[in-house]
C-alpha cells in the first residue's frame, strides 16, 4: 500500500502540471487569437494577476475534480481505454463550471466568441491531459510486466478450479500484476501442493492479509459452494482487498463476467464500492450540512422536548445506548428517554406496539418519531448518517448471524436515521421481523445513490407528518 500511495503523486503531478499548461496555452491563445481588440497581442506575456493567480488555481480546482471522481484510488489498475473516455466526461463537466464561473463576459456579445472559447479550452485541457495519463499509465504497465510492482494475491481454494486458474495467471510473460503469495484450503483437496505454499485455512484470511499485506483475494470454488462463498465474503468484508471469483458457465452466459482486460484472465469482481466516490463525499457534506442545519433551527424544540421528557416521569432526558455502526465499530446511539428508568432490568428486549414501558409522552414522541432527532448529533460527528440501515445492538445482531449472515452487509455503510427498511417495513419487534426487514436494507445498498436517499426522506417525512411512527 504504501507503494501504491508512492506512485499515487506522480499521477497528481501530472494531472496538475498538464491542467497548468493547458490553462496558459487556452490563456494565450484567447488573449491573442480569440478576443485580440479587447485584450491585444501582449497580455498573455506580461505580468498579469489573472494568469498567475489561474495558474495556480485552475490546476488545483482539476486535481480536487478528478479526485472526487475517484481517479486516484486504484493507479496500477488504470486501464488505458478507460483513461481516456472518463478524461473525456470529466473535462466536458469540468469546462462548463469553469466557463460560467470564471469565463463568461456579460460584456462580450458574440456567441462565436463563447464557442470558441468552450471549444479551444476543452480541446487544449482533454489533449495534454490525456496525453500525460497515457504516458503515466504505459509507464505502470511496464512496470507491471517487468514484474517490479503487483499486486500480492492469495488463492482461496486448492481444487482443480485453483490450480486450471493458477497454470494460466502464470502462463505467458507476465503475472497480469498478480504476485502469487500462496493458497489457503476450504476443502481437503490439495491440488495446489507443490505448485504454491499453503498459508493456511480459509478461516484465517482476516490474520493472512495483515501478515502478508495482501492486496487481491482469488476464490476459485465451485459455484454449489454457497455456504463457503457467503464465509469467506463476510470475512473479507471489511478488509481492504479486492475480491474476484474463479466464473463457471453460468455465470458468463448472464452476463456477470466483464472483462478488463482482452488478455487477462475472466474473472468476476466483488465490488465494495457502494457508490462514486464523488456520490460518497457529497452524501457525507449534505449530512454534515443538513444535522448542522436542524441543530442550530431546531434548537427551542430540543429544548422545550427536553423539559417535556424531564418532567413528564423520572429519569435522565436523553437515553444512550451503545449499537454497531460502520464497519462493526460500536457507538452510543442518542435518543430522547421514551421509556421507563430500568425499562431493560430483565434483559435485552426490543419493543412492541402495546408496551407498558413506554411513558405516555414517550408514545406521542415515537409516533412522531420526535425521540430520534437528538441522534442528528450524532451524524454531524460521524457516527451515523441521515439514511442508512437502522444500527442494532451487538445482542441481536448476534441472533441474527446464525439465520441471515448476509446481515454483516449492512456494515458497510453508516447507518441512518431513517432507512428503506423503516419505510417500507417499519419497526421490527422480534427476530423474525428484522431478518424481513433486513432485504429492504440489503436492497438499499445494492441501489444506493442520492437520489434513493432523497426518495428515502420524502417518505419518511411522510411516514412524520401522518404520524406512522410507533
């Protein structure tokens, strides 16, 4: 990893240093070609604040663009043709911000004049950019084939499926970046014995890849092994590493196969990215703006809310409980008290609709689900966020497991102050019902974007306004 983040800053540089002489080179050429009676012949080639202060800027604003889109995050696996199609959407979007806030001229009249400014910078900004990723790109690639960076790999399964896979990631002059550290077992079949080293079980993948650093996981088992398949993905689910599975005929029939690579082995790619990383970071500002927001606004109803619960039966106003938020890390949950003191002396025990622990101001609070906006709190400091799965206690998620183990996918996220599950299912009050609930949340995730999680809030203020809650 540490290498990887090495090879990270030339491609910034190069991104930022192309950015920088495709702005001057558009800076000269608008000065002296396109506007020459406004600006004259000289402009571009004396001291000029605009110029500097652009050639600064500019870049910087094009490395901030490209790195919300998430162009840094996996180098050595740029794909040359890709490079060149997502340069291409990137600097049309980034054009036209720049051209409105920076270039538009209500002074200047003529649309030639607007089209052939569009038309120069993006031409100018795409083909030294593009130029400069292919050139950062190929140097990669070489290095890849040379076998001097790659990809440390570990093959989970030891059967035929392993060792067919193995003979082809090593036929040929390269590793396709793949660098072989060994194999676990899942089965008694030892196919791989003499051809890699046995690490281990498969069971202690989580300890092997912070011993080995590895970076790609491999499993190649047959297709009937669903159970296995399920262990090893839930293992893995918080491990920074990429998962791909071995595909039978099946699976490329339907379609799931997409290669990378025309001669790279077909493999099919577990991908953990829920959504773009622009998508991520602008969810993640909107909660921070929007619990900020309700903090500040909402404040005399917090605290009139408060005087309500305090005096309304004994006990604290505000009720904390410990639940598993994002990747499996414990956090206090906030909440207005709805129930009695001691409500849990007898054990955990979630609620029900005729639950005589819940004080009487605590049932108009849930209806209206007033009692959860204390925990706007805590997405503002990143425990939670305005929508995701609801968070559970460690004591149910443990009953959980055993019958839905797909349940660990919910972690992959923040959960929510609201979620699909709560719209389209409502509270669980028993087991039985938060596995019915859990493929809503499980949906959610596999179709996350914000638009979904606008969707998400306007049913929820719905569900408020009618008083649904429970």
């Amino acid at each position: 990893m540490i290498k990887l983040r090495r090879h990270t800053i030339p491609f910034i540089l190069v991104d930022f240093i192309a950015a920088l002489i495709a702005w001057f080179s558009f800076f000269a050429y608008r000065k002296v070609f396109v506007e020459p009676d406004k600006f004259g012949y000289d402009i571009p080639f004396e001291a000029n604040s605009n110029l500097y202060l652009g050639l600064l800027v500019v870049p910087l604003y094009w490395v901030i663009l490209y790195a919300l889109s998430g162009a840094y995050l996996d180098v050595w696996r740029k794909s040359r043709i890709k490079e060149i199609s997502r340069t291409f959407s990137l600097t049309v979007l980034g054009v036209v911000i720049l051209f409105f806030v920076l270039l538009l001229d209500d002074e200047v009249r003529s649309y030639e004049v607007y089209y052939k400014t569009l038309v120069t910078l993006f031409l100018l900004h795409f083909v030294i950019t593009t130029f400069g990723r292919i050139l950062t790109a190929t140097h990669i690639k070489k290095l890849i084939n040379a076998r001097k960076i790659g990809f440390k790999t570990i093959i989970v399964g030891s059967n035929t499926i392993a060792l067919d896979l193995v003979k082809e990631l090593q036929k040929g002059n390269d590793l396709q970046g793949y660098l072989l550290e060994g194999f676990v077992n899942v089965t008694d079949a030892c196919e791989l014995n003499g051809v890699l080293p046995r690490l281990g079980n498969y069971q202690e993948l989580p300890e092997l890849i912070k011993k080995y650093q590895i970076e790609e996981v491999i499993i190649a088992l047959e297709s009937t092994k669903h159970r296995e398949i399920t262990e090893v993905n839930n293992l893995l689910e918080d491990e920074p590493v990429i998962i791909k599975i071995v595909p039978d005929l099946f699976d490329v029939v339907s379609g799931s196969v997409k290669m990378q690579n025309v001669l790279g082995t077909a493999l099919i790619e577990i991908n953990h990215q829920i959504m773009p990383t622009w998508q991520m970071v602008l969810k993640r500002i909107i909660d921070v703006v929007f619990a900020l927001f309700v903090l500040i606004v909402l404040s005399p109803l917090y605290l009139l809310l408060a005087i309500a619960v305090k005096f309304s039966s004994d006990g604290p106003v505000f009720f904390k409980q410990a639940r598993i938020g994002l990747h499996g890390k414990p956090f206090f949950i906030i909440k207005y008290r709805t129930m009695m003191v001691n409500a849990e002396a007898n054990g955990p025990a979630l609620s029900s609709k005729e639950d005589k622990r819940i004080t009487g101001l605590g049932r108009t609070l849930r209806k209206y689900r007033l009692d959860e906006i204390p925990q706007f709190y805590n997405v503002l400091v990143g425990d939670m966020s305005l929508v995701g799965p609801r968070p559970e206690r460690q004591f149910f998620i443990d009953q959980i497991m055993p019958v839905a183990p797909h349940y660990k996918h919910l972690q992959r996220v923040r959960p929510g102050i609201t979620s699909w599950g709560m719209v389209k299912y409502g509270y669980a009050e028993n087991i039985e019902q938060m596995v019915e609930r859990l493929k809503f949340d499980i949906l959610y995730i596999e179709n996350m974007s914000l638009a979904m999680d606008l969707r998400i809030m306007i049913y929820t203020i719905k569900t408020i306004i009618q008083g649904r809650g429970k």
